[in-house]
C-alpha cells in the first residue's frame, strides 16, 4: 500500500466524518436537551440537498445557493417541531420514533412530487471542480477540501456557540435541568424551537455538501440517520464532543476499512479468500466496534455528566 | 367470553374463510394478499411479545424476517448451482431448523449486547445491528448482493405442498394460529408475568431476586426464533428474497402494525396487520405517492389513537 492512496483515504475517512458529525451533532442536541428521538433528522439532510440543487440552478451559483438554503432548512426544522415534535416531548419514545417514522414517510413523498423519482446532480462553479496538489503526485479535489474545510468550521463554530456564548449558555443548562431553565424565566419554547432549527440547519448543510459529489436522492437521508445513529451510540448520547470524536473515528474506520482490509488480509490467508471476506468484513466493522464499545461501556465513550 | 376475546374469534373465522373463498371463486389475487398478510402477522405477533408484553422496542426486526427467508433461499441456491454440500438442499428438515436456529442465535449475540442498555439506546442499537446484517448480505456477491436471490424451488414439507397457494396458506394460517397461542401461552406463564412485571417497574422485579436480564434475554430470542421463521414463509411466498426486506422501514413498518391493532393485547398485531395491508393495498391502486396518506395516518394514529384499536374497538381489558 503506497503513501498517496493512504493519505487520500484518510482525507476521504476525515470527510466522511465531519459529514457524519454535522448529522450527529443535530441529532444528539434535540435529544440531550428536548430528550426527543428525531428519525426524521434524515430527512432534513436530503430536503437540504434537494433545496440547494434547486436553488443552484435558480441563482446559478452553488455557494449562494447554499446561503440561501441553510435559512430555509432552518425554518423546516423550526415548523416541524412547532406543528408535529412539540406535542410529543411528553410521550414515551416508542412513540417518537413512530411519529417521527411517518413524518419520513411524508417527507420523501413530498420530495418525490416536489423533485420527481430521479435524483438531480449539483454542478460546481469551475474553480471548485479542478485537483489542488498536496506536494508531489499528491492530487485532491479541491471540493473535497472545502467539505473538510466547512465541517471543521461548523464543528469549531458550534462549540463557541455552545461553550461561550449566553444561548449556548442556555442550552447547556437546558440539557442539565430543562424545569429550572424555565423556572429562572427563560423561555423553554423558543430555546427548544431554537435547537431543533439548528440541528435541522447542520443536518441540511452536510446535504447540501455531499449533493454535488453524490447528487440529491430521495432517501439519501435514510442510511446515514443509522450511520449516525452508531456515532452517537459511540460518543455517548447528549455529548458534543463525543459526536465529534466518535464522528471523526467512524468515518476514518469505515472508509480505511472498505480500502485497505483485504490487503490487511491477504498478509496472513490467500488472496481469493481475502477478497471474499474483507467486504463482508468491512461492511460490518463499525456496528461490531459499536458492539465493543457497548459491552465494554454501555454508556458510549463520553457520557454526558448531567442526565 | 369478553368483546375483546368475539372479536379475536372473528378476525381469526373471518382470515381462515374469505381469503380461500375468493380463490375457490377465481380470485387468486386475494388469496396471495392475504398470505403475505398472515406471514406479516407472524412477524408482528413474534415483536409484540417484546415490544408489547416486555417493553423491549426493537427496531430491528426485519433482519430477523430477512435472515429466515435467505436460510431458505441461500440451501436452495446451493441445491441447484452446487457447493457448500451440507447445506444443499429443498428438504424443509433443514430449512425450518436453520431459519430459526440461525435467528435464535443472532438474537442471542445481538441481545446480550442490546440488553444491557435501555430506552432510545435499545431502539438505536437494534436499529443498527439490523443495519449490519443489512450491509453484510448486500456485500456477499455470490447471494446476489443488492440485486436479491432468486429461491427456484420452494421448502419441501411433509404434508404440505407450498406450490399450491392453497396449501401455502393453510401453513401460514396455522403457524399464524401457533404462535398467537405461543405468545398467550407464554404471557400467561410464570415467565410471562416476570416479563411483564419488569416491564412496569424493573427495580422491584430485581429486588424480588429475578435477574429480568436474563428473562429479557429469553423473550427476545424466542421472538427473534418466530419472526426468523415467518421470515422462512415469507421466502416461501415471495420466491424473490433481496436485502431490501431487512431494510429498517420494513422494522418500523411491522412497529406500526403493533401500535397501530393495540401492543400487549392478543389480536392487535393481526388486527394492524389486516389494516396495514388492506390500506396500503388501496392507497397504492389510487396513487403512486400513496406513502403521504400513510405516513399521517402513523402521526395520527401516534397523537390520538391510544391502545391501538384492540383497544379502540375492544374496549378496555
């Protein structure tokens, strides 16, 4: 296994899991603090990807379009937990993840007649579809620097906003004792409002930067919600930094795994049998190492400390 | 006997009539609705026992229909093309045995895991473990990955011959009638009321000296060994197995089926079933977006309609 492919898959693992964080870290949000089991977070992830396709061909510019769709995810995540989550914050949740499950299923059919069965492909303004060089042969897309680029940002702009500024403030102490935050007069509604609007605008970014790599699809949302899923099983659920973490080391197992286990194997049994076993293998790896991970701390790595 | 019990007598009478009625009479199509029917009935039953009657909400259950029905279809494959000797074969001595043996363990190693955590860790874990087995079978070529596998030639049983739509329904609605009186059956056994008991309030069951891990454990490998098995019909049925019927909206498709006829009641599983397939059978003939109707219709049901509809059309136990 030569330098270059190492260095090119780890950039791709690193990807993967900033893609994974920004699902995640909506995810583990709205369930730390409004102790909500969102399915439907998904979705939020695909209906970004369909608005910025739309809108880049409206304004004719990707970058614009994303400024313009990351608002409007926004105001989806904010109707959607005024008219559907709101009520179900009381429930148990068996019946989150039921409500939640249909609001999938009303989600990709409205996709479906909004955007039609195909997927549509987002083109890229020319100076983001070029190769920039790392030193030596080492070629990387340039967009695939930008998405490393945009969730590191992301990341580093949410723990400001949660860690130093009064509403992350807030946050916090909502996900520690939601009662006292709304005795103190602090407006619980809006905060709730606030967060889910916010997961859903992380959620549609990371749709909207993968869409011009994989194109907008109905149920794009359906596989990495799972994905994420592990993420937070693994960092710990309610945990900022154990979504970082556990994002970043999911994307790097997977993606190294899918490229570099059946060489691993056929050091030690014969190549046909290593190319039998390593995608099985490979395809299984992160949910045995959330397995691992569980039975050894069934609370995940960082379990937040207030719950 | 109680509104509830005529009314479990009724749903029964009417399953085991009008569907063979409709194929005596030419309605073939009918028949065959109806069997995917009962054999999701199976399934929704086997999940009731832990969702319902243990409080355990998995959200993984189609791995075990999909796990069932390639412990048909992969002997099968090997029956016609070759390899792998031992298990080449159509004989239902091995099918059955192997669909819920292989089931039975995947529970156990999944359970042992799963069980240690609780509430939307359960849900998330067993969501993800279904989505393991999901990835595994896409990735093994020689089953067909994505594509699926064709079963060329249906289980050989004794008695029944599963070529004859007939006699394939008569199969699914008996093993549909066994596993109800299973799932009674084992409610109302000393085990059942443990698992009941540490489903309401676990810390007493504890401190009553029951170690509930260990009869959580027992009902989610009995219930992953059924689904495994109503997976084994279903291949039957279907004779097309691909991994999309492990795909997690199909889990969440038989939880909905639960909720929807009443959890922890003995006919509401079969009651959400008929509903689920008839509606979606109607919706579907009137529009392709027919998955927007049905999708409200879970918010709905979900807001309003509490105890299911055993519940609503039974009355309170």
């Amino acid at each position: 296994m030569d330098t270059t492919l190492l260095i090119i898959q780890v950039l791709n693992g690193l990807q993967l899991g900033l893609l994974l964080f920004l699902v995640a870290s909506g995810l583990t949000l709205v369930f730390g603090i409004l102790d909500f089991v969102n399915l439907a977070h998904g979705s939020l992830y695909m209906l970004g990807a369909f608005i910025c396709a739309s809108l880049t061909y409206a304004l004719g510019n990707f970058l614009l379009a994303v400024l313009v769709a990351l608002p409007l995810t926004g105001l989806i995540g904010w109707l959607t937990e005024r008219v559907i989550a709101r009520t179900l914050y009381v429930r148990d949740h068996l019946d989150q993840v039921l409500a939640t499950f249909g609001l999938i299923l009303v989600f990709d059919t409205m996709a479906h007649i909004i955007w039609g069965p195909q997927g549509i492909a987002v083109p890229l303004p020319d100076w983001l579809t070029g190769q920039v060089s790392l030193g030596g042969d080492l070629l990387v897309p340039t967009f695939r620097l930008l998405i490393i680029g945009a969730g590191l940002a992301a990341a580093g702009g949410l723990f400001w906003l949660v860690n130093y500024t009064r509403l992350g403030m807030l946050i916090r102490a909502g996900a520690s004792n939601r009662t006292m935050v709304g005795a103190l007069g602090i407006d619980i509604q809006l905060l709730f409002s606030l967060v889910f609007a916010l997961g859903a605008m992380l959620a549609g970014l990371a749709g909207m930067l993968i869409a011009p790599i994989t194109e907008a699809s109905i149920g794009m949302g359906n596989s990495i919600i799972i994905t994420a899923f592990v993420v937070i099983i693994v960092g710990g659920i309610g945990s900022i930094k154990g979504a970082f973490i556990a994002a970043l080391l999911i994307g790097l197992i997977d993606t190294l795994g899918r490229a570099f286990l059946d060489d691993l194997f056929s050091l030690f049994m014969s190549s046909a049998a290593a190319e039998n076993s390593a995608p099985a293998l490979s395809a299984m790896l992160i949910y045995l190492i959330m397995a691992l991970v569980l039975a050894l701390k069934p609370q995940g790595l960082f379990p937040p400390k207030v719950r | 006997m109680t509104r509830r019990a005529w009314m479990t007598l009724a749903v029964l009478v009417l399953l085991a009539i009008v569907p063979p009625a409709f194929y005596l009479s030419g309605n073939a199509f009918y028949l065959s609705l109806a069997t995917r029917l009962v054999i999701l009935a199976i399934a929704a039953v086997s999940l009731n026992l832990i969702l319902g009657y243990g409080g355990m909400v998995s959200f993984g259950h189609a791995a075990f229909v999909g796990l069932g029905a390639y412990a048909v279809g992969i002997p099968a494959h090997h029956a016609l093309y070759g390899g792998w000797d031992a298990l080449a074969t159509n004989s239902g001595w091995l099918q059955i045995p192997l669909a819920v043996g292989i089931t039975a363990l995947f529970a156990l190693l999944t359970g042992l895991v799963c069980l240690r955590t609780k509430g939307v860790y359960f849900i998330m874990i067993t969501m993800a473990f279904a989505q393991m087995i999901y990835y595994l079978i896409v990735s093994i070529e020689e089953y067909g990955g994505d594509d699926g596998l064709v079963i060329d030639s249906r289980t050989e049983l004794w008695l029944f011959d599963l070529d004859k739509p007939l006699q394939l329904y008569a199969l699914c609605f008996l093993s549909l009638l066994v596993a109800l009186g299973l799932v009674r059956m084992i409610v109302n056994s000393r085990f059942g009321m443990v698992l009941q008991g540490a489903k309401g309030n676990p810390e007493r069951m504890a401190s009553l000296g029951f170690n509930t891990y260990a009869y959580r454990l027992t009902a989610y490998v009995i219930s992953g060994a059924m689904c495994g098995y109503a997976g084994a019909l279903l291949g039957n049925f279907t004779t097309f197995i691909s991994p999309e019927m492990m795909d997690w909206h199909r889990s969440g498709e038989l939880m909905f089926m639960v909720i929807l006829g009443g959890a922890a009641t003995t006919i509401g599983p079969v009651l959400g079933a008929v509903i689920f397939i008839v509606l979606e059978e109607i919706l579907s003939s009137y529009t392709i977006y027919w998955q927007l109707p049905f999708g409200l219709l879970l918010i709905v049901t979900v807001l309003f309609v509490r105890g299911g509809l055993a519940g609503l059309l039974g009355g309170r136990k």
